[in-house]
C-alpha cells in the first residue's frame, strides 16, 4: 500500500514499520526510539536476532550522539562518501543505542543515504533503523512491487522509485588501528585508496564469528537454482547474461543489461532473481564472463552468494 510522505513520518512516529526508499534498496524502517517496532522488524523479516541493523542518520553531525570520540577518519569517510552508499562500523556509547537494534554488540552501523525523500524522512523522524526491505535470506527489494511481494499489499511503503544502485552499501568495520571491508557494496573497495592512503582488506568470508553478523547467514536468494557459468554462451537452458551478448541456443535470456557496464547489471541483478521466482522458474544459468574487479566484484559475490545456498 502506497502511503504519502506525511503519512510514513507519522506512522514512524508512532512506532510503526515503514517500507523506505534508499539510493541502494528499499528499507523496512522504524525509529530508533520505538523499540517495539525494531522487535517488530526481525519478526516481519524472519531475521535472526544476532543480526545487528543499521541507523540511518540525517546528517553526520548527529555521530556525536553515540560516541564521544570519534573514530580515527570517520569523519574523511563521512566527508568523501556521505551522503551516499557507505555505512561505517565502529565502537558506539552502549546506552544510547537500543541493545536489539545492536544485537548487544559494543559496537554499531552508520550511513547517511543519498536519496531526497529518505533525507527528508530522515530530518522529520530522527534515527531510523532500516535493514533491506526484504524476507530474510531473499533477494533485496529495489522498488514498491518488491516490497510488496515479500510484505503483502497492505503493508505501508513510501514509493521513491527505482533505487539507484540496487545494491546493499558497502560497510567498513574500525578493526585496531585500520578500517577493513566486511560487505562489499555499492562502492567499490579501491575507492577507499585515496580517501583513507590504503586498500582496504576485504574479510568477508570464512569464519563462524565474521565481522558482519549478516554474512552468517542465507542471503540474497531466489527459490530458483543459479548456476554460475563461464560457458553461458552455450547453454541451453534459461540464462541470465548481457545485452551485447548472443545465447543462440538458450531457451529463454534474462538480460542484466551491457556487459561494460556494472552499473545496469547491479541495478537489473535482483530484480532479475526475483523475476524468476515470480515466473516460477526452478534454474538458471548466469553468464559470470566479467571483469574481477570494481564494482563487478561486489555482483560476482552477491551472485555466489545467492547460489551457494541451493548446493
Ligand atoms: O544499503 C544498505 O545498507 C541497506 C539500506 C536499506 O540502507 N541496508 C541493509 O541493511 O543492507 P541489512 O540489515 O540488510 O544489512 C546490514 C548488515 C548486516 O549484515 C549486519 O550484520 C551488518 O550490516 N551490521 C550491522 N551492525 C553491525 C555491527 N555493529 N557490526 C558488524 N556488522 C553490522
Ligand atoms: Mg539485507
């Protein structure tokens, strides 16, 4: 159910749960001071209790409210990405977060996101806490529809459009002296570079305590089988690959957009997963001939992600 801007100010207001737009996905939002409507998130989502979610915050200025000390070059980030895809992890003044939304870590996630009808939100509301507007384990929402589908009809969404990027932000975690990444996102690791005069490590995978709660668990989803394949060109069953491309012998081709373009392919990639559920389709293959790089590298993770939980 669409809901004016008003209308989502005022439920969130309330201790409502809002469906929101972001220049990445769509969040499911509620104020950072309604603790009944955080509980009620992990609840609609399905989400395990031990995943931390993120505040979103209007302005960086409001940092302050939950550290007294700033973390070292939280404030270059902020400066270079913020507003925008980046949300920043780093040890927090324990009292002024709800212990829920930090799933009792010391720690917690900040972003400040890019898109005008959020800010605006954001600047009625205060603090909001938003994880993607999706069912736990699924493919992200990137505009109304897909809320919908995972919510119901009746659940109230503010419609901003088609997000911008279509995928998740990229978090960075304040480990000792350095920061690493432990999501990869919507900014690409080398764009840290010259902000930060290092590469940040990436440490994403392999261990059963990770940086990021999130990673622990199932993501990114559809019910459809994926199959990553070099040979997609070849295939014979249903593919998902580029525009520029020919799939003579495939029995039907999901197009993720120009395959020199990363941007189309985040964009198009989890409305494309979510196409295949919603047509039933049991298993695809997907054209993974792209560069290792970039923002590539954040679709080829979301990609293995979404298909390893089907092995
Ligand atoms: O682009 C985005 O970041 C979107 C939009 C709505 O802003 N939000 C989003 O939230 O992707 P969610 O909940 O789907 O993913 C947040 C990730 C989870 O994997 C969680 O474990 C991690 O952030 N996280 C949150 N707080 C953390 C903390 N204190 N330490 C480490 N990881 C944390
Ligand atoms: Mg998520």
């Amino acid at each position: 159910m669409r809901i004016s801007f008003d209308e989502a100010c005022r439920r969130l207001k309330v201790g409502d749960v809002v469906g929101i737009p972001t220049e990445t996905v769509y969040g499911l939002a509620a104020a950072l001071n309604q603790e009944a409507a955080i509980e009620k998130i992990f609840s609609l989502k399905g989400r395990p209790p031990k995943n931390p979610l993120i505040i979103h915050l209007p302005h960086p200025n409001d940092l302050h409210h939950f550290a007294s000390e700033l973390t070292y070059d939280v404030e270059k980030l902020a400066k270079a990405f913020w507003p925008g895809p980046l949300t920043l992890v780093f040890p927090i003044d324990k009292q002024t977060i709800p212990e829920r939304a930090r799933a009792g870590l010391p720690t917690a996630a900040f972003r400040i996101p890019n898109h005008p009808l959020t800010l605006k939100v954001l600047e009625s509301t205060g603090p909001l806490v938003m994880p993607s507007a999706n069912l736990s384990g699924r493919p992200s929402a990137t505009n109304p529809e897909h809320v919908e589908t995972d919510f119901g009809l009746d659940f109230p969404v503010l419609d901003g459009g088609t997000c911008k990027h279509g995928l998740e932000s990229t978090i960075l975690y304040f480990a000792e002296d350095h920061w690493q990444i432990i999501r990869l996102g919507a900014i690409p690791a080398e764009s840290f570079e010259p902000i930060l005069g290092y590469l940040p490590d990436v440490s994403i995978n392999g261990s059963t305590t990770p940086l990021c709660p999130g990673q622990l668990y199932k993501h990114y989803s559809p019910k459809a089988r994926l199959i990553l394949n070099k040979n997609a060109v070849n295939s014979s069953e249903i593919v998902i690959g580029f525009s520029n491309r020919t799939y003579p012998l495939a029995k039907r081709v999901f197009v993720l957009g120009h395959s020199s373009s990363p941007e189309q392919a985040a964009a198009n990639l989890y409305s494309v997963l979510r196409q295949l559920d919603s047509e039933g389709i049991e298993e695809a293959n997907i054209d993974i001939v792209i560069p290792q790089n970039g923002l590539w590298n954040t679709i080829l993770e979301r990609l293995s992600k979404a298909a390893a939980s089907h092995k």
